[in-house]
C-alpha cells in the first residue's frame, strides 16, 4: 500500500511506560506502523479477525477502513467506498465485514475476502457506536441525534444475517457513546452523552428501563463492564473513570485516569482495566470489586485514545493520529 512506510520497531526500550512500584510494566511496545500524510483526522474503533489474522482500523475522515497483518503491523488492504467509518464488526462463521457510515447513516456491509461490497441497511447520520450479541447475531448501533437535528437518538436492531434493520429504540438526547451488551441478561447499558447518564435498556423489550446519572464526571463517553461482580465502569474524559454497580446504578468509586478518555475496557482474566486517553493508557488492577490500584501510565502520543486489548493473544492496540509533523501510527502493545 503506498501509505505504509514499513517502519515496524522493536521498540520497548522506548515504550514511555511509568510502572508504579517493583512490579512489570503491564504494557511493551513492540511494533509501530508509521502511515503516510495522507492518513489525516481522529481514528474510531478498532476491530479483530484472529482467524484471518488481520485488524481493522478506522481513520474517520480518510473515507476507508484500512486493514492490517495482525503479526506484523504491516497495511495489507483499504476498504474504500465509506464516507465517515466508524466501528468494525467481522463475523468469522460468514465471513461479512460490517461498518458503521456515520455521513451517509448506514451499516455498509462487505465480503470478508474479496472485501467486494455485499449489502446495505439504512440508518440515520452519525451511526457510530456499536454492541454485538453474538446469541442473536443483532447488531446495535446508536445513530441519530444532533446530526439529524434531532434531540433524541436511536438505537438501532440489525439482524446481520439477513441484513435487515429490525426495531428502532428511542432514547432521549442527542449523542449516545459506548454500550455494554450483558450476557446473563437482556440488558444493554449505553452511555448517553447528552444527559450525562447511562441507559439502561432491555434488549428483549425494545426499550429503555433504567435512566442512571453519573454525578462524579463528566462526559460519560467509554464504558467497560465486569459482568461477574456486576461493575461498570464509565470514562469520563474530565478525568475520571466512574464505578458504577451494574444492578441499581450506585456509583461506587471514582479513579483518576488521564483526560480525553475515548476507549475503556475491562478484562476478567487479568482483572485489569485499561483506559485509553489523550497520550497515555492508564492500567488498573482490580483488588476487589470496589478497589482498584494503579499499575501504570503508558505513554502512546498526542491524540492516541482508540485501543483495542486482544487478550486471546496478548496484544493491546493504539492509534495514534497525525499531529504536527507526525503521521499517524499504529502502535502494537505486549500486555505483560
């Protein structure tokens, strides 16, 4: 691809992490792709094909998904024909790429080989954040709001099988973020940005069951879910991850995180929850399900909040976006 520079680094000794205390550093540097000039604007969400060894990435204003050699960080392919991507679903059982146009309002969806564009299902502008249920295979997209002019938002029921919209959800507000899909219930927890709360909605009923302020910061943007000890946890980019009880809405703890927070997930296996913001990762480790202890600052570089953590193979993704005069990059992490 002529954007891609090759400058793939072993680069650890370089990796800008600040570990607290004796122990590891949680996080390793170990590959960065350099992108070219070209390569301009935020990035959204990231998303993994194991499989196929591949990850998708999404520079917003670049009008294609590029995708990447999951090994080696190298650019193998652009996804073009998207105004606006968003977020990245791929389903490996049939091989279908599904990506959110926030311009044009809809789920664009692809062959996972040819990358040949298969379908398209109508939704409304700014169709950004994702959740998946891979019980039902509905995908759930929140589109709508102040783009349309509108001071309510939708949350919308697409049957990526068959490639059909199958139910509209209205919740009031004009911008919703991150969403958290329970298994052991219908319930879906979605971050209303507007209102400064999360939603509570029940998947089964269409509708919204619980409206839950977030008192302790502000925006409620990235959300990461602990499902065993029924925790959420809500990053607002005023610096602050909210603990929430994921049963009755109470918030439990605030912890400290670097502002400008746009990713956050939590993993059961290490009890850590990673929280990505503008220029570092912040690591938490879980001593109990109210406490929480900082293991490390990770330094990725201005702007660079959209993570992915792919536990199944030890790896932890950052993009970072072109700034001054720095191209964008792709930053690979060995989680430790």
């Amino acid at each position: 691809m002529k954007h891609w520079h090759g400058t793939v680094l072993a680069a650890f000794m370089m990796s800008g992490i600040q570990a607290l205390g004796q122990q590891a550093e949680p996080l390793r540097l170990i590959q960065t792709t350099t992108l070219g000039p070209e390569v301009k604007g935020h990035f959204d969400h990231f998303e993994v094909d194991l499989k196929g060894n591949r990850f998708f990435a999404t520079p917003e204003d670049y009008k294609a998904v590029l995708v990447f050699d999951l090994k080696t960080g190298k650019l193998v392919h652009e996804i073009g024909g998207i105004a606006k991507p968003h977020a990245v679903l791929y389903r490996e059982d049939v091989n279908r790429i599904y990506v959110t146009d926030g311009k044009d309002g809809d789920v664009k969806i692809f062959d996972g080989t040819s990358y040949a564009p298969l379908a398209k299902v109508k939704l409304l502008e700014d169709a950004d954040s994702i959740g998946f249920d891979p019980a039902t295979k509905y995908l759930y997209i929140d589109n709508g709001g102040g783009d349309v002019h509108e001071k309510f938002s939708m949350l919308s029921v697409v049957d990526t099988t068959n490639s059909k919209k199958l139910a509209d959800i209205k919740i009031e507000g004009d911008t919703l973020e991150a969403m958290a899909l329970a298994k052991s219930s219908p319930k879906i927890y979605v971050n209303n940005r507007d209102k400064n709360e999360v939603d509570v909605v029940d998947r089964e009923k269409h509708e919204v069951i619980a409206h839950w302020p977030v008192t302790k910061g502000k925006p409620a943007v990235a959300m990461g879910f602990d499902e065993a000890n029924q925790r959420l946890f809500i990053g607002c980019r005023s610096g602050v991850a909210v603990v929430m009880d994921a049963r009755t809405g109470k918030e439990i703890t605030t912890l400290p995180i670097t502002q400008g927070v746009d990713d956050m997930v939590y993993d059961a296996a290490s009890k850590r929850l990673y929280s990505a913001a503008d220029g570092s990762v912040d690591v938490y480790e879980q001593t109990d399900p109210d406490h929480y202890r900082l293991l490390a600052k990770v330094l990725t570089g201005p702007l660079g909040k959209t993570a992915r953590l792919v536990p199944e193979i030890s790896r932890y993704l950052v993009a970072v976006p072109q700034h001054g005069t720095s191209n964008a990059s792709i930053l690979i992490f060995d989680v430790r």
